[in-house]
C-alpha cells in the first residue's frame, strides 16, 4: 500500500498572506477613525467610484432595464433553486420544547440575526451566483434586514446581471462598495445605521482577512481562502471529463489548488497530458488564473486502495469534493471532511457554483474538518429558554446550591437558598456547606 505524488504544489494558500494582512490592518484603521469618508476615498482610490454608495430604486431600475429576458429567467431560475433548497433546510430545524422532568420545561427558539451583510465579489469575473447564494438563504432563515454590497464593475457601477440578482434574492439596501471598506462599512453599519449581525460571501485574500480580523465585533460565515476542487477517480472515470472539471475551478484565481486523488495510473497520467492544453485553450483571463494555479498549487495523488484515498481526501478537506467513482454510495458513507460533495460525473463544481440549489460559499484551507458551508443556520440563534413550576424548583435548587458550594461559589449557592426559604420555609433540606473564604 503507498500513496504517490507525481505532481505537488510548490505553494499554499497561506504562502500569500502576510501581505494581506498588513494591507487590511492599515485600512480597518483608517476606517474606523474616518468613518463614511475614509470609505468613500478608499472607493475612489481602488475602484475609481465617485458615485451614490446607497443605490435607491430608481437606479437599481435603469442599470437592470437593458438585461435580456432570457438572462434574467435564469437569474431567476438560479436564485429559485437556492432559496428552495434553503427553504428546506430551514424546515428541518424546528422550535422545540420538552419537560425534561415534571414541571421544568425546557426549550429551543430559533431566532434569526436582525441584521446580515452579504458581500458579492465583481473582479475578474461578475459574480452573479454569489448575490443569489448569500442574500436568498438568508432572507429564507427569517432575516429582517440584508445589507448587500459589490464593487463597481469596470469603473461604472455594479455589473446589471449581479444587481438584478440581488435584487431577485431580496437584498433590502444595496451598497456600490468592494473589498476591504465594504465589509468595514457593513460591520460598523456605515451609510445604513444597520451594523451587521453576521456579513457573509466569498472573496478575495483581502476580504478574507478583513472578515478574519472584524471577527468578534461581527459574525462571518467561514475563514474563506482561495477556491478549491479536488477529483476523486478510479479507473471508470473519464480523463478528459475528469480533467475539464480541475480547470473549471482552476480558473477562479491564481491562488486556487485543484487536486486529483485516484487509484488509476492510466487515469493520473491521462489527466496529467490534458491539463496544459485544456488550459491553453481558455480565453486569456481564465487562462492566466488557470495556469498559475495548476502551475503552483495544483496535485496529482496516486493511492493504491480507496481507503487510502479516503484518508488523504478527508486530510485535505476540500472546499468542493468531486467522486467519479464507481460505487459512490460507498464514498458517501465514508467521506467525512469536505465542503459540498458531487456524485458522479453527472454533477459537477459548476451546477453547484451557479444553479443546482446547494450553496457555493464553503469552507477553505482545511476549514471543513470543523465546519459546512453558508446555509439557513448560519443566520439562526438556537436561543435555549426555561421554565419551571414551584415544585420542580424545589427539586433542582438544593442541587444547584450544592454544586456551587462545591465549587466555592457562595453567590450562586444563596440564589437557590432564597428560593427555599421562600418556598419550603421550614423544611429541613440539605443546601451544603457554606463557603467561608
């Protein structure tokens, strides 16, 4: 048994974030001491954006007036898809309450944040799908207000197909802001008065430390990095299907690894011819991030057994998990670390990423181990509630009061002993020792 590399990355993601931290440090306190004004010059300064931060209806209305009604059934299509599939995951968490013994009832509430930010990244590409993803399941969980923010497209404002998804999703502010000073503003509720709750939504090493370092003044979804595909494949796979999904994601950046683990010399060395021109083939864009990032970050694993596959998959804990594979009920049986899983070359990255319903704003560089993607119960609050009669009371404090006693802790003992005097006067129950020093 032995597992081979034949091809490894010569980076990591985290090979590139020191510059990013000390940029984003500079610029958060910028912004927290010059407020509206030190984000309406960094606009000016990164996006050349001089115009309204705060789009009102009518220009949401004249930038998405020229969108084709074909693309905008598709927007619609796409976003429908997401708020169903969250919808449902919404439906299979409930209130809840339960008498754990008689007369003390305890119980669950749901309770959505009041206030998200989600953040749409506009660079090298438009990033219609990530407005969908983030504003319509949050607007599933019960969320009351969804701060949305993009940066201008190309010096003008934000692309129309991204605005009108938002829009469709049901963003109830829209803000002209990218990068570092649009999530400062959504923390600190610049513009709006609406500080956010939580701000959630992919983007680049920039946004990812800005979320990392507000974290705590507000919650974030996950600790994004660049995107990741990985492609488990046995010998029944298909090279070139196998090869085109590594390039698809391969694309997103410079920075983003794409892997491929298999028990198949034939399908490793296939893989392996594809790639370059595959590559080559792209538009000059897609090309540039596509082959930088196979270049750098992008891996060939050769395995002997599909467990051993298993162990390295489930140590990498890919952001997106392709299995062509035969027996894949089998695979999800025992994969257990990774962002969103596809089944079969049937599925890929790419329907996940733009349309199929599951979220595409998942964990990264390593983060799955502990955590899953963006979904309703990122913006829920499982808040715990009791009540109990005066029986019940009467059991539970002569043990509360014990306990704390035991533990040193006289204040907390007396709350329970006021509650006896109260309810048992003149009963003889055990409350424990006194604490005296």
């Amino acid at each position: 048994m032995a597992t081979t590399y034949l091809k490894t990355a010569t980076k990591t993601p985290e090979t590139e974030t020191d510059t990013a931290r000390k940029v984003v440090t500079d610029m958060l306190a910028a912004i927290e001491a010059g407020g509206e004004q030190a984000v309406c010059d960094y606009a000016l300064k990164l996006d050349k954006w001089d115009g309204p931060i705060v789009l009102d209806k009518k220009t949401i209305a004249g930038r998405t007036a020229g969108i084709a009604p074909k693309v905008k059934a598709d927007i619609e299509f796409a976003a429908g898809q997401v708020r169903r599939f969250a919808e449902a995951q919404r439906n299979s968490v409930k209130d809840f309450s339960v008498e754990i013994s008689p007369g003390l009832h305890l119980g669950q509430k749901l309770v959505p944040v009041n206030t998200a930010g989600c953040y749409v990244p506009t660079g090298r590409y438009a990033h219609i799908a990530s407005a969908y993803m983030s504003i319509a399941t949050a607007k599933a969980a019960g969320v009351k207000t969804v701060v949305a923010c993009s940066a201008p497209y190309r010096g003008q404002n934000i692309h129309p197909d991204v605005l009108y998804a938002m829009q469709v999703a049901g963003a109830d502010v829209i803000m002209c802001l990218g990068g570092v000073q649009a999530i400062a503003a959504m923390t600190f509720g610049l513009f709006t008065g609406k500080p956010a709750d939580i701000i959630v939504g992919p983007g680049n090493k920039f946004v990812a430390e800005a979320k990392r370092m507000l974290f705590g003044k507000v919650g974030i979804d996950v600790f994004a990095g660049p995107s990741e595909v990985a492609v488990i494949a046995d010998d029944s796979a298909d090279p070139l299907i196998v090869a085109t999904d590594l390039v698809g994601q391969a694309e997103h950046g410079h920075e983003s690894p794409a892997w491929l683990m298999t028990t198949s010399r034939r399908i490793a060395d296939a893989v392996s011819r594809l790639m370059p021109d595959l590559i080559a083939a792209l538009p000059p864009t897609a090309r540039d991030a596509a082959s930088a990032a196979w270049r750098d970050y992008g891996e060939i694993v050769l395995c002997d057994t599909r467990e051993e596959i298993l162990a390295v998959s489930d140590a990498y804990a890919c952001e997106h998990l392709e299995v062509h594979c035969a027996d894949l009920d089998w695979w999800l049986r025992h994969l257990t670390n990774y962002g969103s899983l596809f089944l079969g070359e049937e599925t890929n990255v790419a329907f996940g990423d733009k349309c199929s319903g599951t979220n595409h704003i998942l964990p990264t560089k390593f983060a799955a181990r502990y955590s899953s993607g963006l979904s309703v119960h990122k913006f829920l609050k499982p808040l715990t509630w009791q009540r109990m009669d005066r029986a019940a009371c009467t059991r539970i404090a002569p043990v509360s009061a014990r306990i704390s006693r035991l533990e040193g802790m006289e204040a907390h003992a007396r709350t329970s002993d006021v509650r006896m005097a109260k309810y048992a006067a003149g009963q003889t129950i055990d409350l424990g020792q006194p604490v005296t020093e």
